[in-house]
DNA sequence: GCATATTTGTCCGTATGTATA
DNA sequence: CTATACATACGGACAAATATG
C-alpha cells in the first residue's frame, strides 16, 4: 500500500512522529488528539494511529479518556513534584556510585560545553536541551539500559511541563555552572560530593518550576 | 458488540489477561504468540489483541519481531545484571531515605510475616509472591508512583526469569530472613544500615540467580 | 532452489455506544 | 431532548514477508 522507507512498525515510526511533534511544542497540553484528523494528516489508518497512541500514554505524555478520545497530558504540580523524586533517586543514586573514567562523563562534559556555548548565543531552548542531554548521561553512569530508558520518558514529560511554563532561560540557563561543578566533582572521582551537589541542583530547579507553576496558576 | 462489564478499554483488559498468563507461567519464554490463535481465544479482534501486545511489549515481557510476530520474553544473563542494578538504585536508594513510620512499613510487616507462614507450609511460590510483595513495599517508600510503577514492570520481567528457573525454594526461601532484618532495621530507624543489608541482599540473589542461570544453560 | 501456504502489516467499511452541542 | 460527532470495536481484504514442503 502506501507502505514505504523503514522496516520499523509503523505504530513505533509514528509514536516517535507524535513525540517528536510534543517535546518540540507543536501540540500543547491538554489539546484533543482526534484518531481522524491525525490518521489522514500522516496518512495511516485509524488502526495503526490507535496502536502508537497506546504507546504515547504509557509513556505518560498522552491521557487517555474512555470514549472521549486521547489528550496532551498536562502537568501539574503532583506530577513535577514525582518527577523530581525520581531524578533524585537516579540521578544522585548513579553519582554517588560513579566511576571517573566511565564513557558518559565524556558526553557529560560535551553536554556541559555545548550548554555554554548556546547560552553565550542566547539560546535558551539550546541550553535546555544540553542540559537535559547531560543529565542524562549521568544516569548512563549507572550502565543500565532500564534506567536510561526509564529516564528518557521521564524527561519528556517534564520537558511538556517546561513548555508549559514557557520560561526557557530562566528555567535552564542558572544551572549549567552548577552542571560544571557537579561534572567537574565527578572527573576528580569525588563521587560522593558529586551526589550532594546534584541533590542541590535538583531542589533548586524543583523550586523554580514549582513557583513558575504557581505564577501561572493564578491567572 | 461483545462489549459488556468494565469501562476500561478492551486493549489494556487484554494486556492485564496476557499479562496475567505470563507472570504465572502459563505461557512460556520463547514461545510464539499467533494473532490469528489469540484473537479467537479471547474472542477478540485483531487489531485490539495488537494494540495488547504493543502495551506488553513496551513492558519487556513480549518481543517483536519485524515481520515474524510477537514472542514471550527470553530473560538471558545479560537481562538479570540490568534488573538488578534497577533494584539496587531503586530499594537501596528507598531504604536509604525512608521514614521509619511511613505506611509502607506497615506493608513490608505484613509481607514478611506472609513469607515466613508460607515458607512453613513449604508453598515456595507463595514465598517468593510475598519476597516480592515486600520489595515492592520497599520501593513505595520513596512515595512516588512512577517509580513504583516503574519497579512493578521490572519486577514482572524478573519474574519471568524466575519461571525459567524453576527454584523457587532455593530462589527464595533463604531471603526471607534477611528480609526480615531490613525490616527491623528500618522500623527502628537506621535506614543507613537497611540500605547497607539489602545492598548485600541483592548480591546474594543475584548471584544465586547468575548461578542457576549458568546450570541451566549448559545442558 | 522453488512453489505454496501461512502469517504479519496495513487499510477500509461499518455498527454501536457515548458524549456534547 | 434530539441530533450530531466521535471513539470503540469488529470483520474483511490484500500485499508483503516468512515459513514450509
């Protein structure tokens, strides 16, 4: 039929179409999916739509209402609030076990210089995604592919509560020192000061995003 | 059409029925999964029985294979070392921070003294129900859902190694007592040392899988 | 190595119940 | 309260890939 390119199963090709389309902010929270609409806009049948929005609501970025059809999860502050708790058992967790000469302090470093370089443009989406790309490499730290899957999803949907916020510099752009410091820690093989400064990061962000949460709650 | 009973959508009833099937050994690693032999099983359609297995799939306990269909999940070596790091970030990092009179405490009693009737009555599978009751109690201590979540999934796929095996006395019997050291330590307060013991614990299990494992394999 | 049967991948049409204007 | 729109689920169809004899 219209079948073409990958041999990936198209539910999967058009889950990560669809994340994709949600991490950048082109569906915003709350926003009705209708199973009609998207399967002629990319050309699938319902079926096969039906199949990557399963996928889409384990992952927690979609909700899913019976017999009302599939939304934009929208964040509030229980989900930041449990969100942060798991970045800290991760994060802090694969810190404080760390080895210096893992592979992924290399990529952290990378993320760290990449950070500085778009925050010297002004570019604050840019610093965000840096940032969360080290981040993730922390957890890498802990060799574990279940952990770093389990944390790419929940980084997306904490990345729809950032585009909610829509604050990106103040939001991202404080951190990357305190990245610098923590990466730094952890290259030394001080692993246990690593962990504590991550935990620090981590509360002062939750704070930040909490109190933006607050801000733009009463409207 | 045979649409009756419960308001949930018909994929994740299936995907809880499948699952249910393959915690209990019902179906077996490895084994093929037909489209057309299950949607008559369940009398269910087609397309519903393949929204189920994406679910279960996404899980880790099936497997896809482009073009040839699903299988039941085949635990290998490689597989139990990632778990068990899982559970050494996970209970370690719960114990480590937990407060001795949180609820889930009352819930870590109650599965060691579920353990030790059954361990009596030599019923080993219920042993090993209740050892994973507890851990997962362990776990609700860090009071964030997508974390418990996230452990009940690796603890499904863990089993299913367990089912492999097929020693769940040797598998479980020796842990109750550890478990119930945790215990005492934690109600008392010295969440370091908890920590420290169920650091130890998850060594000694997952040696003891490993060695099973390597038996089994050298047939 | 080939012809054939089986199975998956995907689409379409349609009936039914539910929610909303 | 009726009408409409939509999600839910089923069944049939066919091409492509795979397994089988």
């Amino acid at each position: 039929m219209t079948n073409t390119m990958e041999t990936l199963p198209l539910a999967d090709r058009l889950a990560r179409q669809l994340r994709d389309l949600l991490i950048s902010g082109d569906l915003i929270p709350g926003q009705r999916l209708s199973e009609a609409a998207f399967s002629e806009r990319f050309d699938v049948s319902r079926n096969s739509l039906r199949e990557a929005f399963r996928l889409l609501t384990k992952d927690g970025l979609l909700r899913h209402e019976a017999n009302r059809g599939v939304f934009v999860s929208v964040p509030t502050m229980a989900t930041i609030i449990d969100i942060y708790r798991v970045r800290r058992m991760l994060e802090c967790g694969a810190l404080r076990q760390a080895w210096h000469q893992h592979p992924a302090v290399r990529t952290m470093r990378e993320a760290v210089e990449s950070a500085k370089a778009k925050r010297e443009q002004a570019d604050w989406l840019g610093v965000g995604s840096a940032n969360m790309m080290f981040h993730a490499a922390v957890v890498a730290l802990s060799d574990s592919s279940r952990l770093s899957e389990f944390y790419a999803h929940v980084a997306a949907e904490l990345r729809l509560g950032f585009l909610l916020l829509d604050d990106p510099e103040g939001l991202h752009a404080p951190f990357v020192d305190l990245n610098d410091t923590i990466l730094g820690l952890t290259e030394k093989g001080n692993a246990h000061e690593a962990a504590h400064q991550m935990e620090a990061y981590l509360n002062l962000s939750e704070r930040a995003i909490l109190k933006a949460f607050e801000r733009s709650a009463d409207l």
